[in-house]
C-alpha cells in the first residue's frame, strides 16, 4: 500500500496536502481498497464551511457507504467535479487524480495534529 512521505493523515483514513493555506483532501489508497469499486461521490459545494471532524462528501461503493470527514477546518474553494461522473478514478489514482475537494485552511497549524507517512501506515493492518 502506497503511503506518501509528503502528505498529512487522519485517522479516519483522509490525507491532506498543503499548498499555501490551500489543504487538498483525499481518501487514501487503504480506504479506497477497502471499500473496493467505487460507483457513487457526493461532494460538498463550494463555499460550505467545516470544522475538522465534521461530515463532509460521501463515497459509495459495491460493498458499501463511507463518509468522508474534513480533516481540517476550512472553506471549500474547489471540489473535484471529474468524479461526479468517474468516481473509479480514486480507486486508480487515490493520492493524485482521485482528490476530492480543497479548503481554503482556517488554521494551517491544524496539520500538526494530524498522522505523519509511518504513523499512518502503522494504523492500516497489513492485508
């Protein structure tokens, strides 16, 4: 399972990249296994603001639903729209194409109580 150095982790299986207050949000390549062939995104529209933690997009998929929280708290200023109609895109590209929304990052410190790449991947059990 892929687990990239770069990026920041949620337990709930979310990861973040920053980019100058900019946090762009994922689910990650361990989350989309387990939920296997994805058929079904639902996004939250730009300018909803989240706290972190808070109910944010929805993944569907042959075996089941998951939602998706926002790891950070922040204002959508873009969501991933290509997955509205090709939601397997995640399933091929979790950490690059498969992103699903960006928030404009309330507190850029928030990042700091995230998951680090070796901390995350000790809290996937090995398949």
């Amino acid at each position: 399972m892929a687990v990239p150095q770069e990026l920041f982790y949620a337990k709930t299986h979310e990861w973040v990249s920053l980019d100058e207050g900019i946090a762009t949000v994922g689910i990650t390549d361990f989350a989309q296994s387990q939920l296997s062939d994805l058929t079904f995104v639902e996004l939250p529209e730009v300018g909803t603001e989240f706290k972190a933690g808070d109910e944010a997009a929805v993944v569907e998929s042959v075996k089941a639903a998951a939602d998706i929280y926002a790891p950070v708290a922040g204002e959508v200023v873009e969501i991933n729209s290509k997955l509205e109609d090709a939601p397997e895109v995640i399933n091929k590209d979790a950490f690059g194409a498969g992103w699903l929304f960006k928030l404009k990052m309330a507190n850029e410190s928030e990042v700091d109580n995230m998951l680090d790449a070796d901390s995350y991947d000790e809290l996937c059990p090995v398949e």
